[in-house]
C-alpha cells in the first residue's frame, strides 16, 4: 500500500513568535538563468517573447562575496538553494559553490533544483560529497 509522507517540517516554528529573525530561514540563489531545455510549463523558458536579459551563469567570485557576507549572520539559514529560473548545473562552477558554501556553514543544508540531464557520475560524487542534499523518496 502507498505511503503519503510530507517534507513539511513538524517541529515548524511560528514566525510571530521569532520576530525579528537574525538570519533568513532560507536564502535562493539563481547561480545560472540559462536551461538546455525550453519546457512548455516554464514561463523563463518558453516563451513568444523574445528574451531581453542575458542568458549567463553567475561568477564564482560574486558568489563567493554573497556566502561570505552569509557567514556574518549570527547563525546559518535553514536551507540554501542554489535554483533559480535556469539549470544550475550549466554553471561550470557549481560544484564549487556547494562545496565553497558548506565550507563556510552558512547553512544548515543545500538544495538544487534540476533537470538532470548534465548530471554525471564525476559531478554526482563532487555535489554529494560537497553537501546537496539528495532528493527525498516517497513511496
């Protein structure tokens, strides 16, 4: 028989009774708004209109500047997600940037979001091995 199981937090805390927070719960970083893919449901992606911004991956240096200024806060966010409107993994620095910000603990986990068509072994070990956290399974 089939399991319902939530990734909703049940220890979850209400927010008016920790305001004002000294760190984000959770911070999103589009590390690359650019996809190999055009899917009909992505409104970044598939579109009539012509693109007006450029397609890029962001560099690691900025990224680097943005984590640092993370590890002022007085403790680490909740969750880091490296998503955004594109394919992370098209950023020739991602695994990096997972390992860049474990380093610094600016967070108590890291997420991406992806298609995984760029996914390799080699780039699985370094991003696992750096701290994503892998998809739960739900049976």
């Amino acid at each position: 028989m089939a399991r319902h199981e939530t990734i909703v937090n049940k220890k979850r805390e209400k927010l008016e009774e920790v305001l004002p927070l000294t760190t984000p719960y959770s911070v999103f970083i589009d590390v690359c708004n650019a996809c190999n893919f055009k899917c009909k449901f992505c409104s970044h992606q598939y579109s009539d209109e012509p693109v007006r911004y450029k397609k890029q991956s962001m560099d690691f240096t900025l990224y680097k500047k943005i984590i640092d200024e993370f590890s002022l806060f007085g403790e680490p966010l909740k969750m880091l997600r490296l998503a955004g409107g594109g394919e992370p993994f098209i950023n020739p620095y991602f695994a990096e940037m997972v390992d860049y910000a474990k380093s610094k603990k600016v967070s108590k986990w890291i997420e991406t979001v992806t298609n995984g068509s760029l996914i390799t072994p080699e780039v699985t070990d370094k991003i696992v091995g750096g701290g994503v956290e892998p998809i739960k399974n739900f049976h």
